[in-house]
C-alpha cells in the first residue's frame, strides 16, 4: 500500500462473543499475506468506534500510515459502537475474551497490541496473560491505576473522579472535551464536530459513565512486572495525563523502551501523528520510514462563488448559509470523486489538491455544472507547480499563482495555467487561449487557457 495511491478503506467484520457481537476492523487493501510484516491490533480509549475512525483527514492518514507496514485490526468494545448494546460494563476478563475472539474471527494467530489511555490496562493484562498470542505491547498516555491509593498517590482522588464523571454525563456528545483532551484542535471546529459525533455514537452517556466507574477500579501494578514481551510506552510531554504516569509504567515491566513525544494532546492521532507511527514503525519492523519530502509537485485548484457578497445580501444570513453548505457539499463530493484533497476554505472560496492536473480540470468542470443547480456561478483556477509542505497544508509560489489564475476567470470559467495545458495531452480536454496576464505578485506573465 506504501508504494500505491491505495487509500485505506476499513473492511467490517462481526465476530460472535459468547451472543455478543465484536466488530472487527481490518485494512481490506493489505490481505493476510508474506508481505504483512507485523498484524496491529488497538485496544482504544472509550470515545471509539471504529467505522467512524477514517472520516477525518488527519485520522485517515494516521490509519494509512500504520497499514503501510502491519495489518491493523481494530475492535469496539462490548457495549459500545457498532457491538451490541445494553451489556453491563465488561470485566478487563471478558474484554480479554473479546480480543481473543476478534483476534480468531481476523485469523490472527498472533498480533501486536496497542492500548490507548484505558486500553492499556486491558492490552497490558492480555499481553501478561497470553504471551503466545502477543508478539509485542504498544502503550499510549496510559497508566497503572486511575484512582488516588495510600500507596499510589498520583491517583485521581474519589472526590475528582466523581466530578469528572458527572462532568462526562453532562457535556457528552457535545465535543467540549476537545479542550482537554486535544487542545491542539480547540480552535479546529471541523475536529470538534468529527469528534461530538464519535462521543454520540460509541455509547449513551449512562454507558459511559458506568464504564468509567469501573476503570476507577483498575489496578495493573501487579500485572506489569509479569509481561515478558516487547513492550513500547509512548507518552506525550505535556498530555493532560501526567508524563510521569507513562514513566512508572514503563519502569515496572521488564526491558520496556520508554519514548516522550513532544505535544499536549491525549488523543494520540489528533496531532504530531507521524511521529507517533515513526515510533511504532521502528518498534515493529526494525526501521523507521524515510522522512517525506518537504517539496511535492501537485495540481491547485481553487474555486469560488462569483457575485458572492450581492448573493449573500440577496438572500439573508439564514438563507445564504444554507447555500454554502449545500455549495460545500457539492465542492467537497466532486474532489473526493477525482481523488483531490481538500485544503482549506476562506468564505466561499476553496483550495484543493490532485496528484494529476486532468483530475484537477475535470474536477472544476465538474462543480461548474453541479452548483447550477443552486442558481449560483463558479469560476475556477488551475495551476501545476512546486509546493512546500506545510503540515496539512501547502505554500509556495505555486499556491499565490493557482489564486491567481481563479480570480481572471469568469463566471463559469474554469482558467488553466500553461504549465496545465501542456500537461493534460491526449486527455480529451479542449482549451480556449486567453491570452497573456499580469497576475498579481507573481514574476512574469502567464499564458492562461478556458478548459472545456
């Protein structure tokens, strides 16, 4: 997969728990064969449920970078996500049950764990308990016990504990937990909502808060000292979870590498994932991936509404949002079906990437035609060049240029650059010349073309 333009797609399984029902998510890209170095399979925190887990762009490439190199297997815990509801919270015994039976139903013989916040005292019980069936033990931003004892003083004291809980039954599906769990993406509202609806369909907040009292029951000091396999503990420096409490952890099982990530957020795919999967990448497979290029060529599109701030006044507020969503949804369904990337917006203006410039073309055209339907008008720009890699984002001269082009086009013009045109032979696209323009702040002048 790490040599293709394959996406990860989830691949959606149910195995049967003594009644229950355990869902399985597995990567249908990566079949069980020589090539599978390593089968991963996620033990995650209480906010989970696993067809949900590739909806967001940053978590999606979190999830193909892992498949890249180990087969993930990921499961909802009982009572929660798409396995059966109304159960009482499980024992970590029954959920031991259950990652034997995902793991069976996946023909998974053997299989790194990885336990997120809570699901490390499940992963860490597991790998103590069946050694044959656990090839090596991967623990995030966990720690032994979660309530305050004589004897384990970092403890959450009942006090806090039950203000948490009562604060967990109030905001849940709210997406206010972001805040602490991820403040990196406080001011991320597309993250907020991604994650307000994961809150609402992993489980009720009665079920939540039931399941947490008995996770302020678990103690796993006595468990760390029996594991016997490789073991990673991987804590972020400033997680709302103390540093220290990943310490003591790694500290009490036998040869287990500790590694402090930078950040603050506890959510681990949230932010600095790549770091996070270099660091599992090395542990499982003996190498870490070569670092990407800072530098990528790619095709820019930016599309916007023409008239937008008379439309706007034209309709009201009420009414003129209503629009841009409905604009936005027709924007975001017609790059995602040539394969582009969104990578940002700015008022009813949107920027995209493709890996090939007919994509991109088609792609505008495309959108012309659709948000007819609104009784709106577009125009576009499309332009190929060098960018910086920015994160999720891109820079560069490039980008400027790409804006540019898109604000000479006219209405239900989709405007190409030359170096687009020159790229896009034999592709059945038809181009009009439309002369030489000054754009504005780019050196030189450009030939630009009306693509049809």
């Amino acid at each position: 997969m790490s040599a293709s333009n394959e996406r990860f797609e989830p691949l959606l399984k149910f195995a049967d728990v003594l009644g229950e029902l355990e869902v399985v998510i597995g990567d249908k890209a990566r079949p069980v064969v020589a090539e599978v170095r390593s089968r991963l399979v996620e033990a995650a925190a209480s906010r989970d449920r696993g067809d949900l887990a590739g909806a967001l762009d940053i978590i999606h490439r979190a999830m193909e970078r892992l498949a890249s190199f180990a087969r993930v297997i990921a499961f909802d815990k009982r009572g929660q996500g798409l396995s059966d509801r109304g159960v009482a919270a499980p024992t970590l015994e029954e959920r031991m049950d259950d990652v034997r039976a995902v793991m069976d139903a996946a023909g998974s013989e053997r299989a790194a764990l990885l336990g997120v916040s809570e699901g490390g005292a499940l992963a860490s019980l597991f790998a103590a308990s069946c050694p044959d069936r656990t090839s090596a033990l991967i623990l995030f931003g966990t720690r032994a016990r979660w309530s305050w004892a004589p004897d384990y003083p970092t403890g959450t004291p009942y006090e806090a504990a039950s203000t948490v809980l009562r604060a967990i039954e109030s905001t849940w599906g709210s997406g206010l937990a972001v805040d602490r769990l991820a403040p990196s993406r406080s001011n991320d509202q597309t993250f907020r909502e991604w994650w307000s609806k994961l809150e609402r369909m992993s489980a009720s907040p009665a079920d939540i808060v039931a399941l947490y009292r008995m996770i302020f029951e678990i103690d796993t000091r006595r468990v760390l000292p029996a594991i016997r396999v490789p073991t990673l503990v991987l804590h972020r420096k400033h997680d709302v979870l103390p540093i220290a409490e990943g310490r003591y952890v790694a500290e009490r099982i036998p040869g287990a590498k500790f590694v402090e990530l930078e950040g603050t957020d506890h959510i681990p795919w949230s932010t600095g994932a790549d770091e996070l999967v270099d660091e599992i990448e090395e542990f499982l497979t003996g190498a870490r991936r070569v670092p990407e290029p800072d530098r990528v060529l790619t095709t820019l599109l930016f599309v916007d509404i023409v008239g937008s701030t008379d439309e706007a006044a034209r309709l009201g507020d009420g009414k003129w949002r209503d629009l841009l969503e409905r604009y936005y949804a027709i924007v975001r369904r017609q790059i995602a079906h040539f394969n582009g990337r969104e990578i940002g917006k700015a008022g009813d203006g949107v920027f995209a990437s493709f890996d090939g410039p007919a994509r991109a073309v088609r792609s505008a055209l495309a959108i012309r035609d659709a948000v007819g339907a609104l009784s709106i008008r577009v125009r576009a720009g499309v332009h190929t060049g060098e960018c910086e890699i920015m994160g999720d984002n891109l820079g560069g001269i490039a980008v400027h240029i790409g804006a540019r082009v898109s604000q000479v086009a006219a209405p239900d013009e989709v405007l190409v650059s030359s170096t687009v045109k020159d790229l896009v032979a034999g592709a059945g696209l038809r181009f009009a010349d439309r002369g030489q323009h000054a754009l504005k702040g780019v050196p030189e002048s450009w030939k630009l073309f009306a693509a049809s």
